[in-house]
C-alpha cells in the first residue's frame, strides 16, 4: 500500500503502458526496505555505487538521478561559499552558473580562446591556469570542462598538478568523457589524473537512460560530507530506480564489454571521418588538424564536419540532413557535430555519409548569410558589476535588448547550442553583446535566456 499511484502499472494510463510494456512500470519503484535509498545508500544501492567506483577508478561514485547539471551543482555547492572565488571556464556549461548563483561564490573567468579555424571554443589550457592560479591566490576551487562539446580535451593531469601543489581542488565538467577510461584509444580520462571532482553524464556517451549521470569522488581536499549534502540539495527525495538501474546495468556493460564494443565504434568512426573528409569541401576534424592548435587531444569518437570552406552554414546543413532522415547532434554556424556511440553500426554510419553526398549535391548556399556568419566576432567576457547570486536575488525587470545597454544581466544568456554564455547574472550588457545577439537572432540560433517574442527582451536588474 505505497507509491507509486501507478501500482505496478496497474493504474497506469493504459496508452503509456501498452507503449512501454509493464517492466518500465515494476521497476518504477519507491524507497521501501530493501530498496535501498539513493541519498543514504546502505543496501544494493551502495552495492551498486562500490561496483561503480571500481570501474570508474575513483574514492568513491553517486548516481545523479538529474543530469550532469545536478552533479555540477552540486561539485560548486560543495567546495564553494559565498563570496570565494573560482576559477572557472567561461567555455562552461550553463549549469556551472546555476551553480555560482546557489553557492554565492565569486567567479574569476578563464577566456576561452574560439578557434576561428574550427568555429569552437577551445578548452582553456594549463598556461592559462597557472596565470590565473597566481593571480588568484585564494581561488577556492578550479572549475573546467573536458572534453569540449566537440570531444576536444586538453592535459587535465598537469592541471590537477598545477591545481594540487596551490591547495586548489579540480572539478571537472566531463560530461562528454564518461566512456574514456573504457579504451586506450581514448584521451585520458580526468579520473586517471585524479581530478577531485568529476561529473559525467552516463546517458550522453555510454547506455544509461536519459538524466543518469555519475558523480566522482577522489578524496583529499573536498570533503566528502559537503558533497553528499550538496547532492542531497539538489537531487529529488524520490530518485527514480529506472535511471538508478540503468546506470548499474550501464557500469555492467562497460566493464564486461566496454573494450570490444568501443573498439568497433571507434572503427566506425574513423571509417566516417575517412570518408566525410573526402567529400568535396568538406572537412571532418581530425587530430592532427587539432594538435596543431595546442596541446589537445580528440575523442575519436566526435565526428565535427566543417563547412567553411563550403561557405554554407552548420544550421543549414543540419536542415538538409533531417529531410534526409539524419539527425545529427548538433549544429553551429560553421559545423555539423555527429556523435557515434555504440549504439551505431555500418548502416547507422553508412545512412550519415550517403545523406550527407546526397544533401551537398542537392541543395546549394546562400554566401551572402553564410560570410556573414563567418566574419561574426564573438564578444570578450564583459565587465562584472554583481556577483552571479547578487544579480540573481536582486529585483528584475524585463526590457528590450535594445534598450539594455549598460544594464546589468540577470539572467544566462547563451547561444544554443553549444550553450557558451556571452552574458552571465551581474555582468554589464555592453553594446558589442547586444549587436551579436541580434544577429544570433536573425540568423535563427537559439538564445537561451532571452524572452518575448522572437526572443528580443532580456531580463536586467531593476
Ligand atoms: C559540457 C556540458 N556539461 C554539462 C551538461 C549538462 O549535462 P546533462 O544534460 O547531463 O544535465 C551538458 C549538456 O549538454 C554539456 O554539454
């Protein structure tokens, strides 16, 4: 006589229960006895979270029921406080903001170099680290993501050296490297460098169900207390045994057959990449091209198919390949970004190059938009006036984006994808963002964190 009010599936909605088969509704459990609880494991679940850590080589393992934005929430919550600073990545997710604005903690950010070559942010390197290490001597933490949307990672074990020698514990956004410590061919993992803190989502590069992601501990300057409160914080008091399972089945399959099964992916991505890079004018990054822009290394995994030389935009690109029937992971104004997992095969992959022959041969460019999306110059990290929580507490007010230059954002505001904010809670909105911003509109992007109609309000501090 307990929830779930479904029963079992007995009262579930009959549609969702012919759909998905009664399994998905008898696993869909709560917290009774021998269930175990995901916040205070003591039973299976910390059974299960032990074989986690095990595999994934770390102290210690969570399950994070809601993303890697709860574990990178979380990361912050724990080894921030109001007012300490940290060293952070402006290439960051938008979720290491959300984190900032519940911490209280004051962000010193690292540039992202954008390279004008590839159309992404790279992630910020050791050199920029350590200039920031020394002149901010009391960071209480650094925050940075590896790999980049586009599988780029950069020497996370020299940072975590430079970060460990200072005091400085890691946290590292490796929601796109859950599957590196899985095969040789892989860049090394921020688990091997022992990194402090490492969030990575399951659900994006491994099989676990959508939401499931996993929290790494390797003890010695974070405490361990701090982190599970902090996920106690964030993470819902009814975690869901769907995703729970789906991550331990997840750890499972890894370990018995990670190797062979990621060995067949990575052939069927260079097998793509060999063949996408010799259709005319296109050119599917490889890692040489990204070696010769520093100390980088590729997830071979990460299919990013330039189009510059083309002169036909990403987002156009994307538009074909879906009336092709492909859909592809995401677009930007110069790439089309197609991930392969192993989930793929020979037909998945085979389907991606003929849509793609089939798309550029069909359709033809519009130069005039596409230069102009090219020769777009991103806007340099503007003045910080608030801390992210003071903006974030203080009163708003909706105006204009025209209107708002010279106000303070209150609000993240990031293209999307790949969701890289140009404006952050508490920075002033210079001239230069504005301009950028409407062209980012009238070319069709996403922009997160803008409102009204056609997305042309933004939210400042009152
Ligand atoms: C770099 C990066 N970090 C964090 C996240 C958030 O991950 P999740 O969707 O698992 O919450 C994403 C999502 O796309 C991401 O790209």
């Amino acid at each position: 006589m307990h929830i779930p009010g479904h029963k079992g599936g007995l009262g579930a909605p009959s549609p969702l229960r012919d759909f998905l088969g009664k399994n998905a509704f008898r696993l869909d459990l709560t917290e009774i006895a021998p269930l175990d609880h995901l916040l205070t494991p003591k039973g299976i679940i910390k059974e299960a979270l032990d074989l986690a850590s095990e595999a994934f080589g770390a102290d210690r393992t969570f399950f994070v029921i809601n993303g890697t934005t709860g574990c990178i929430l979380a990361m912050i919550l724990a080894s921030t406080g109001d007012g300490d600073e940290i060293l952070i990545s402006r290439a960051s997710h938008r979720s290491a903001i959300g984190g900032l604005v519940l911490s209280g903690a004051s962000p010193r950010y690292i540039e992202s170099r954008f390279s004008w070559e590839f159309g992404f942010a790279l992630p910020c390197t050791a050199n920029q680290i350590k200039e920031k290490l020394d002149s901010f001597k009391g960071a209480k933490a650094l925050f940075l993501t590896s790999p980049n949307y586009y599988g780029v990672t950069i020497d996370v074990s020299t940072i975590v050296s430079l970060c460990h020698e200072r005091g400085v514990p890691v946290l590292v956004d490796e929601a796109h490297g859950a599957h590196f410590i899985f095969h040789e061919a892989f860049p090394p993992s921020s688990l091997e460098a022992r990194a402090d803190l490492i969030a990575q989502s399951a659900h994006k590069t491994l099989s676990s169900l959508t939401q499931s992601s996993l929290l790494h501990f390797n003890g010695g300057l974070v405490d361990l207390n701090r982190v599970q409160s902090a996920l106690q914080i964030i993470q819902t008091t009814s975690p869901s045994y769907l995703l729970s399972a789906s991550l331990d089945a997840s750890r499972w399959q890894m370990v018995n057959f990670g190797k062979e099964e990621f060995s067949r992916a990575i052939e069927l991505a260079n097998f793509a990449r060999k063949e996408l890079n010799q259709i005319e004018g296109i050119s599917c990054i490889t890692q040489e091209q990204i070696s010769q822009m520093g100390d980088f290394l590729l997830d071979p995994l990460k299919l990013t198919i330039n189009f510059k030389n083309l002169g036909v935009s990403g987002r156009e690109v994307e538009r074909w390949l879906r009336e092709e029937g492909v859909e592809v992971e995401l677009s930007d104004p110069w790439n089309v970004l197609c991930m392969i997992s192993i989930g793929d095969s020979p037909k998945s992959v085979e389907r991606l190059i003929k849509a793609m022959k089939r798309a550029l041969r069909k359709k033809w460019r519009k130069p005039e938009v596409v230069s102009e999306i090219h020769s777009m110059k991103i806007p340099g990290i503007p003045e910080q006036a608030l801390t992210p929580r003071e903006a974030f507490q203080a009163p708003h007010r909706l105006v204009p984006l025209k209107k708002a230059i010279g106000k303070i954002s209150s609000e993240i505001v990031a293209p999307y994808p790949p969701g890289i904010p140009v404006l952050c809670p508490g920075e002033k909105i210079e001239k230069e963002i504005v301009h950028y911003l409407e062209k980012i509109i009238k070319l069709g992007l996403v922009v997160h964190g803008l409102e009204g109609e056609e997305e042309k309000w933004i939210r400042v501090v009152a």
